[in-house]
C-alpha cells in the first residue's frame, strides 16, 4: 500500500500572484483613474474606500493610513493614552504592535497568552489587574512594575481569530481601561458577544481597532497601507488630522501630525479588492476546515483551536509540534513553503532589554515560539496541494511515532490516495 502525489512542483507558503493576475483588468482600471484625475493624494478613491471599508468592519468611520504600524499608532494617540502610560498587549505579536505603543510615547507591558488560542490570555490579564497594580491617592490605577498609569488594552486578534473581546471588555470597564484592538490580521473575522447577542466584526469592538493592508495580508495592498476604524467622532477627526500634518484645512495646524496618508492608487486598489475578500475568507476557512481534516488523526502536532464564539479567517494557519525545526527542513526539501510567526516574543527581543523582562515571565509565549510553524494558507491554495502537505507532514512526524500498525490506515484516511 503506497501514497502517490505528483511532487514535481512546489507549493508556495503564500501566493500573491495569482490573484493579482485573476484581478488585473479591474486592478489596471484604478491605476488609469489616477492617471487620468491626477489625483494621487486624497480624494474620491480615498474617500470611498474608508466609506466602504467602514461598512465592511460594520463601524461608523475608518480613516485609511500609510500603513498598520502608523494606524494603530495614530489610535493609541487619539484614545486617551498619554505620553509615558503603560498599555498592556501581548509579547507573541510582530513588533509592530509593542512599536506602535512605544512610538506613540507609551510604555508596553505583556500579558501572556492563552494556551490553545494564542491571543491574549484572560486569565492572565485578570491576574495582572488584581495582583500587579495599585492605586493611586487620586485613584489611578498604577503598574507596580513601573510605578506608571495604565491606561489602555491592545489585545491582538492573531492569525485572523479575535480575542476574546467580551472578557477583556469588561475588565477594561472594571478598571476604567479602553480597549484598542490590534486587527491587523483580522480582516472580516467574527466574534459572538454574549453581551450584544450577535456576531460582531473585528475593529467594531474597542474604541478604534488598527488594520494593516501589507500585501500579504487577507486584504492586502500593493504596497504599504492601513488604517483605523471607530466609531467615535472625536477620535476620527484627530485621526485625519494627524496623518495629514495636524490640518484641519489646508495650511491651517491645529496639532503636530505627520505624514501617514494613504495614497490614492493604494487606496483604489483595496477598494477592488475589498469587493472580493469575503469569498477569499471563505475559501481560507473551507482550506482550514480541510486542513483540520486531513490532519485530525496525527497526534505529533497540535491544530488551530477555533472557540464556539469565533469566526476566524485563518490569516495564518498555524500548528504545534516538537520538532519544528525539523519538520520545516523536510517540508522545504519537499518543495512546500512555510513560516514561523513568531520565533522570538517581544519580551526576549534585543530591542526591548530595557524593559527588564526575564526570558520566562511569560511560558506560553516562550513555549509557542519554539513549536509553531505556518503552514502555505492562501484563497487559491487546493485540495491537491493540501494534500501533498499533509502527505510530507506524516511522513516526517511518523519518524517520531511510536510504531504502531494504524498509523499507515491514518495516513490513508488523512489523504485520500491510495494506489
């Protein structure tokens, strides 16, 4: 009994060309509006992408941005932080996140993360709010690491799966914190709020909420662009105004901004896009449902654990096992792209020493870093190709099963291709 699989081409880790050439003539078509307006900065196409945008997230405004990093930079300025507060958020994220926080003149503290949905840990951030604050005299509430106030929540809604929002929701309201959602990889996903009685979508929840058009991303530009959605008056028009040098009209300064505009081609191209992600977040969570399938009866890798109140989109599919490392180099010697997000936490960066964290204040996220790898998830990827992956992830891991007569019946089953 043998697996048979055409293993003469590769499988990407991630493909950005083929629904790029699926989508030319409509993408070509935005690029000659702004030849032939001359509009490159502002106008139409910008406007109408943040209005449709907006709707999509199910929010009241989205401010478009030059990238995700100034966008969730822009939300931390306009939600109340003030220079030299702390804002909690996780150390498993991109640095992006802790940048993000520090540039806007904050401090970054870490809350571990959950065990099986890699997202902030509730449990955790409960622990940190009742064991490792303070208040003041005036009734601040104080990091008795630092000594400063905190003031904000930055939960990451990673690889495409929010967190879970109901909860932090409501410590962030016992503890008089706002919420600012880090959706930078979360296009479109849902969460079920117990406490509405309805499926929300990612960056409808907090304040604002950050989202990072890089190309590869379930909305992707092509080129660099973000952006910020809320449904608060105040915090939209500060926005507009800090990405545009601090005007309120042209030359008129009513703050210090900078330049973090989006331009208009970038923003014209995301609107065309935009018209096709839910049926390429469809298509993500049918190839991660299939994934789950194939790869359900091998028990040397642990599998993405979607929660009842989810709707993930699977940015990212990632899964767990011992030797990462190794199975990685098989995978690559087998033609098939993967990745790893992320295999450093922010804590043990050399980028944040200062912060004095030890390499095991937070286990989780230490423990995921060395176990984790991102297997090739794109809207186009196929059953065939899903298949090939799976078939070399068997055969890797089965160098490490203990030998036992149905692992082959299980590989069979898992693939489907017997000869």
């Amino acid at each position: 009994m043998s697996i048979h699989y055409n293993t003469d081409t590769s499988i990407p880790f991630l493909d950005l060309v083929t629904p790029h050439a699926e989508l030319e003539q409509e993408l070509t078509d935005v690029f000659l509006r702004a030849l032939r307006s001359a509009a490159f900065i502002g106008g139409p196409m910008v406007e109408n992408f943040e209005t449709a945008f907006a709707c999509f997230c199910e929010t009241t405004y989205s401010i478009a941005a030059s990238n995700g990093t100034e966008a969730l930079r822009f939300a931390i300025m306009t939600c109340g932080v003030q220079p030299g507060d702390v804002v909690l958020t996780v150390p498993h994220t991109f640095i992006a996140t802790a940048e993000a926080i520090s540039q806007a003149g904050a401090l970054p503290e870490f809350i571990d993360v959950d065990e099986s949905t890699y997202n902030m840990s509730v449990e955790m951030l409960q622990q940190y709010l009742e064991e490792r604050c303070t208040r003041s005299r005036s009734g601040k509430l104080l990091s008795l690491r630092s000594g400063r106030p905190v003031t904000a929540i930055v939960p990451v809604h990673l690889y495409g799966q929010m967190a879970d929002m109901d909860s932090i929701l409501e410590l962030a309201t016992k503890y008089g914190l706002t919420v600012i959602e880090d959706a930078c990889q979360a296009h479109g996903a849902e969460y079920f709020s117990k406490n509405h009685n309805r499926w929300m979508k990612a960056g409808s929840m907090g304040r604002a909420a950050a989202f990072s058009f890089y190309p590869g991303k379930n909305l992707g530009a092509c080129g660099e662009a973000g952006a910020v959605t809320t449904n608060d008056i105040g915090v939209a028009e500060k926005i507009r105004m800090l990405r545009d040098h601090g005007q309120a009209k042209k030359y008129y300064h009513e703050i210090e901004g900078c330049n973090g505009r989006i331009d208009a081609i970038q923003a014209g191209l995301l609107h065309a896009k935009l018209n096709h992600l839910a049926r390429w977040n469809a298509d993500r969570q049918d190839r991660a449902m299939e994934y789950n399938r194939l790869l359900a009866n091998n028990c040397a890798i642990i599998l993405p654990h979607e929660p009842s109140w989810s709707r993930a989109v699977y940015h990212l599919y990632v899964i767990r096992t011992k030797d990462r490392d190794g199975m990685m180099e098989h995978l690559k010697n087998s033609g098939i792209g993967t990745g790893i997000h992320y295999p450093v936490p922010l804590h043990m960066q050399k980028a944040y020493a200062s912060l004095n964290y030890y390499t095991d204040d937070f286990p989780v996220a230490k423990s995921l870093a060395s176990e984790i790898v991102s297997l090739p998830m794109f809207p186009q990827l196929t059953v065939d190709q899903q298949a090939r992956v799976v078939k070399e992830i068997y055969n890797f891991t089965s160098k490490a099963q203990p030998e036992r007569p149905e692992y082959e019946d299980n590989l069979v089953r898992a693939v489907g291709r017997v000869a």
